[in-house]
C-alpha cells in the first residue's frame, strides 16, 4: 500500500475547507486499482465525519512529496 498524507485547509476565497490528499501509490499498481483506492480513501473521509457526501467533490489529489523531501506545510515561518 502506497503511502497517504491527508491535510485541511481553508479556502482562502470562499471560507470552505478543502480536503488535499497526496498518495502515492504502490509502483505495481494498475490506473483502476489507483482510482479505487481513491474512491476507498473519500468513503474512509465521510465515515470518520471528516467530509460529508455533498463535500466529495472538495478533495483534492496531489502526488505525494518524494521520500526524505520536506513538507513546506508543515515547516515554522
């Protein structure tokens, strides 16, 4: 299984929290088995109550950083 990094973030225009996942797969896995684990992770977000069912469309998928990078997010100005 691929590694999953999940953040919230607030839309600095319209005030609606985003959800952004960064995923990255397993390098033998096919484009649906990819898809599918996408669909796993929203259904995974709306039971814990982090999203619900008319905010799926609010998650947005980035690649994950490469292993040893640094997350700009999570570093102190």
């Amino acid at each position: 299984m691929g590694d999953i990094t999940i953040r919230l973030r607030a839309n600095r225009v319209t005030g609606e929290r985003e959800v952004v996942v960064s995923y990255d797969s397993d390098e033998d896995q096919t484009s649906l088995e990819h898809e599918r684990r996408h669909r796993e992770i929203v259904e995974q977000l709306v039971r814990d109550g982090i999203i619900t069912r008319d905010q799926e469309d609010a998650v947005h998928y980035e690649p994950a950083a490469p292993r040893g990078a640094v997350d700009p997010l999570s570093q102190d100005a």
